[in-house]
C-alpha cells in the first residue's frame, strides 16, 4: 500500500462541515465515494490532479466531464486569459459570441442557431421551454433514471420538490420502445417533447448506447405528433461525435443541450436548435448575469478548435480501448467478472454479483492509494491529455484493485 | 454631438442574426435599448467600457450589477491567475470554497452557512426548495413584479411556462402589509416562504426601499408561521449593506439568495441560511457542473475583502450622492422633471410624463453619444471605480440628455 497523508484535507473538511451544509453539496460530496478519497484539491495539470495533502493521481473522472483536453490546457488558458486581459463580463458580450455560437452552428448537425448558459441544468431547462413555446403543448417524455438537471423538476431527489413541478412530465424506458410508444399515447395531444439523454448513463447501472431503431422511433414520434426531439448531450457531448452524439446513429434532434466539455472547465452550456424553433427560442425569456461573460466562450473556441484539429475524440477512443482491454484481461487474470458498458472514451466499471458496490468501493478506493482517481458507481471520463503511460499507471492501480476485490471475506 | 462608429457592431450584429435567435437573449439584447446602443463590447476598464468600434464610455450599468470593483480590478484579477495557474475546475473545490464560506459567515449576520452556485436563479430557486424542503409546506408569497431570476417559475414571460410552474406561488404587493397578510391567508396552512426582494426595484417604475414596519411584519408572519423569510439580494447585496441589505432595516431572513456583485463579474451565486435551514440544505439535491470552480471563489474572496477594506458601499454612496444632486440641478436647470429613486449607489432615473419612455430614450441614447452608458428603464449600478471626474463627465453627458428632451416636439 501507498504512503497517503491527508491531514489537510480533514482539517478543510472539519471547517467546511460548519459552515456549508454536509460538508458539500451535491455529486462533488466525497461522502459519496468510498472512504480515502480526498474532498479538496490543490492543482491539476493534463490528466493530473493533486490534493491538498499534495497526493497525485491519474484523473480518470476529469472534474466530471469537463475536462476534455487535460486540465490547464496550453491553447486554451491562453484564449482565456487574453480575453480577461480585455474585458470578461460587460454590458453585452465580445465578438467571441458570434464566433462560437458559428463555430458551434457549423459543428453541430442539427443546429441552425446557438444560445449560451452557464450550467448543463439552464440548457435541458430551456429545452423544455424552448418545445412548449414552440408547440403550445406541454406534455415531455423522460426516461425513467435518466439524469438531467439539478432543477426541482428534474434533480433525482424530490425533498422540497412539488408535485406540480413534475406534472407534465411521463415516463419511459430507455431503448424501450414500446414503453415510448406508451408514453407518447398517454401524452394524447399534449406531446411537446420526448427529451432523451445521448446514451443511457444512469447512476450505478450498466451504460447503455442508444439502440438505433429506437433512436429513429423517437424521431418519427416527435415528427408524427410535430413535437420537439431534444437529445441531452450535456454529459456525453463532445466525447462521442462533433457533430452530436447521435449523428453515428443516425438521427438528428430538434433541440439539444450541452455543457461539460464544451469549454475545458470553463463555465459554459449551450441550446443548438433547428429553424422550426428559431421564432420560440426568440419568444422566451431565459438570462444569468454570467451568460455573456467572453473568457468562457473564448475557451470553448480554443476546446472545440483543438479538439477537431488534433482529432481528439480519435484519441480518447484509442486510449479509452486500451484501458478497456487491459481492465479486462486484469479482470480475467484476478478471476473477477466485470462489465464495462457504453463509450470506451467514457467507461463505466461495475462488478457482477455485487448489489451493495462493496467490490466496486474496495476496487476503487485500492487503486486511489496507487495513485489512480476511479468512480465505483458513475460514468468516467477520459481526455486527450491520457497517454498510454497514463492508462497504464491505472491499469497497475488497478491491478492492485482487483487483487483487494480478490481477497475480500464475504 | 460627438461623432460615433457603429460599423463593426452593426457587422457583428448581422452575423449574430442568423446564428442566434434574436441575435442575443435575455436582458443584455440591445435592442431592448434605444436605437444606438452598442451589442457588442471590447474591452472594459475600472468605470469604463469600450465598444468593439472603440467608443469609450462611462460605464453606468457595471454589466448590470457585477462589476462593483470596477472592471479588471488589479486585486481580483491577481486571485483569478493565481488559482487558474493552480486548477479551477477539478474533482472537488479548492481551500477557497472553506475561505468564501467562513468569509460568507462571518460577513452576513443572518448566516450561519453558505451554499455555492452560479446564476441568480440558481440561488433563488434553491432558497425556494430550501423553505418547501424545511417546512414540509409548499406556498411561497412573491411580490407582484419582483424579478427572482429566469426559470419557469419566475421568469418575467410566461411564453413556455406552464400553470403548474407557479401553482403554488401567491402574490402580493411589495411594501403593502394588507396584501401580504392577505396572501399570508389564502396560503391557509401551507405555507413555506416569503421571498421578497431586498428593496423594490421593478422594471420601469420607482424603486422603493424596504418599509421597516412592512418587513417586520413580514418575519413576524414566517415566524407565527414557522415559515422561512428569504431575502432576495441578487440585485442589491454588496452594495447596500455588507451584512445583508436587510440589516439597515433591523430584519434578518432565514434564508437569502446572492449573486451579481459577489464576485466583480466573475460567475458565482450563493444561498445563505441559518441553523432552521441547515439539515434541509443536506437533504436536497442541487449541483452544477462548474459549482465548485475555483477561480471565481477566489475572486469573491478578493471582492469582499475590497469591499470591506476600503469601505466600498460608502464610497459608492458618496459618487451615488454626487450624481443625483447633479442630476437633479441639472432636472431643475433643464424644467424636465425626474424622480430619482432607492439607494444612491444604485439609481433609477425616470421623467415625468412620460408614459411611453420617449423622454428617458431621447435622455439616454444622447448621453450615449457623450460617452455615458446609462440605462432608461433600470436599475443602473454605481462601482467603487467611479470617481468625481466620471460622475462629472456623466453629468456632462446628462446635461445633453436634457437639453434634448427638452427640445422635443411631443
């Protein structure tokens, strides 16, 4: 076992419990990971991170998500802090808006326009306006696990939620298609969207990619009924394909939501849409003080432009198979059965025949001590900054891992 | 008049039209302002902005309330590089999210912990599913025409939003007891919150402060009630009081929301509450992907040091005192009528007889031309930039203002 300190870390987190609810809010709370994983961090560079305590590892959850070329990428704090050495938030925005929002137009398959947010939860909101504006309708089809939001009509915990902030929505199954079909009759006449999330990445389940004949049912669905197909590209987005993450299957959308990866780290989301919901997009009302602010969007023209320059969902793909394959001959090596589902540039680990994530916590928290940053239960990330060294560092933190898992008294 | 360019704006607008729908949203949309308003900025500096044509201007808006250092100050700017050459975005906060926090504590009276967001909205819809989460009840009272942010449930259009959005909202009448006891009674058992802005400051109409007996009467009702006061500070926090904009008139909320001002432009929000509210701050589920970036804590850390130090909101006042006498001499001199209204630090300037804004049009866009970037129908935002010579100059530019509103054939 590794040499870990964490003094400062437990210090930090003896005075944040007094004065921030829980210690921390929401999926950042390291009460939500095993035991050993540190709650605050001191630096980050490429696909490093460091602790307070001064402990290094190998990032594979990339701030969740955002991180998409290696933290402190070259291209894009310089486009950053060059923005900020001219203005950052102003009374409108700087010409960066127009050159992102037609980087993004000429990126993005679907998109006839852009709109830019702050958070993943602005943009799947705004979705959902922009489509009942749009139709008139109100009913929005959503599958059931999916995360979209941390709003009161979307956030997977209903304490303080109201029943009303809810009403409009009915479930599915993701892949199911019978279960759309079903839904989209209960809608009768009110169908303003079926909102559907890139791949299904639901917490602590198997990744499922969309199953190409359901994809094209939502599409005919939304068609047949002349309401909004809105893909939720906020976590996947980037990752899979430029274009959006359904252009491999096939099937545009109407409206789509982005964040994460968009812009490195920088807080950014994005609403692409086609022409029919130009004129509601136009007719809404949505704003944040922040919205306009350039260094963001300076960054997502240096994340978007290095990305499809140096190829770099190719990259992730490539690195992401090498972890895959070498996870899973470790898996076979330790006798240890595992699944690994959905994008390999976006893992998801779970072990068979474990309902209560002992092995995958046990896993996980090994491989932190050897020098590795592993979910047990969520999507992981790769980025372009991942080099073969690197994965091969996780793979031997790994390694460590299963033989723990290995070695567990049931 | 002073000679203007308007052509790489108009050029950048054009481009903006086919890519954006509207060209912008929300409230920074020019053409929401009267003809011959920039859209697009450049660069800014202390009190001034300067538009991508390079006029120049005194900056009266602050980017609608952040910019309360004034633009690029020295002592923010430092922090932001200092932790942007650590890491920003990573798998959990920096030591700046316990510093803000304890600084949050130790600086607003009602608060005894503080939970970190990025828009406004995202602070006031949290306070909202705070007060349902704590009292297990759903009303919540909101003044008629207070703006609390841009969901479905508060935003300003109603183009998108279903009944059920604000199902459980009851209106009253800002400053009016009779109304809000009145709403107090419809919510008949049920009721979770009163959320109420920290002083009157409606779109297009006189801004009001805070009646004391009104406000008391206001926590005396959550109190009978066991209901939450939130104190809406987005607009004003920071600038009014740094203990809460509420502790002039001797009322502490529950629960308050803040943002604009927190940070010198930087993206951040915060809810504060006291001990009632803690156990329902562990309990909801809120997060974002950027919620726990680092640079922008460390700018708040920056900003509310500034503040304190150098006696900031004082000096505001005193630029804010020195532009209404001005104004108004200049009223007087001019015989055009205007009621200049709320805290000085934050002015709103409207003519009188004028229904349709034709006055405070011709009155902007001709101190426009004179380099001062007022606003007709807004709060606009003093910043601890502003100095005499700038007050001075938009007097200057105020002075044409008038003479042009005078010579108006109506």
């Amino acid at each position: 076992m590794v040499e870990r300190r964490n003094s400062v870390d437990a210090g930090l987190r003896q005075r944040a419990a007094r004065v921030v609810p829980g210690g921390l809010w929401g999926h950042l709370n390291a009460a939500r990971l095993p035991d050993g994983y540190p709650q605050f961090f001191a630096a980050a560079e490429g696909c490093r991170v460091r602790d307070v305590d001064g402990n290094e590892y190998v990032d594979m959850m990339c701030s969740w998500g955002p991180i998409v070329l290696g933290h402190r990428h070259p291209a894009v704090e310089a486009a950053v802090r060059r923005q900020l050495d001219l203005g950052n938030c102003m009374n409108g925005p700087g010409a960066v808006l127009v050159e992102l929002s037609e980087l993004l137009v000429g990126m993005i398959a679907h998109a006839d326009w852009a709109m830019l947010q702050k958070n993943g939860t602005d943009a799947t909101t705004t979705c959902v306006t922009l489509a009942r504006a749009g139709t008139g309708r109100r009913k929005v089809l959503v599958a059931r696990g999916s995360y979209h939001g941390s709003a009161p009509w979307c956030t997977p915990s209903v304490v303080g939620v109201t029943a009303e902030d809810r009403a409009h929505l009915v479930p599915f199954d993701y892949n199911d298609i019978a279960s759309l079909e079903a839904a989209a009759d209960a809608a009768d006449g009110d169908l303003a969207a079926i909102l559907v999330a890139a791949f299904r990445h639901d917490l602590a389940r198997d990744q499922e990619l969309p199953d190409p004949a359901f994809a094209r049912r939502a599409r005919a669905i939304c068609d047949a009924a002349d309401a909004a197909l809105i893909v939720d590209d906020v976590r996947a987005g980037f990752r899979i394909d430029l274009g959006g993450s359904w252009e491999p299957v096939g099937v545009r959308p109407d409206l789509a939501s982005w964040s994460k990866a968009i812009a490195n780290g920088y807080p950014l989301a994005a609403v692409t849409g086609n022409d029919r919901f130009r004129e509601a997009a136009q007719k809404i009302f949505v704003t944040g003080s922040f919205w306009c602010e350039a260094a963001p969007m300076a960054a997502a023209i240096a994340t978007l432009t290095e990305l499809r320059e140096q190829d770099g969902i190719a990259g992730m793909v490539a690195m992401g198979t090498r972890l895959r394959a070498g996870l899973d001959r470790l898996a076979a090596r330790h006798a240890t059965p595992i699944r690994q589902t959905g994008p390999v540039q976006m893992p998801m680990v779970l072990f068979d025949d474990d309902p209560d994530f002992a092995k995958g916590d046990l896993f996980c928290a090994t491989a932190l001590r050897h020098g590795a940053y592993l979910h047990p239960r969520h999507t992981m990330f790769l980025s372009t900054a991942h080099r073969e060294a690197d994965i091969d560092r996780v793979l031997a933190a790994a390694d460590a891992g299963f033989a723990a898992v290995r070695g567990m008294r049931r």
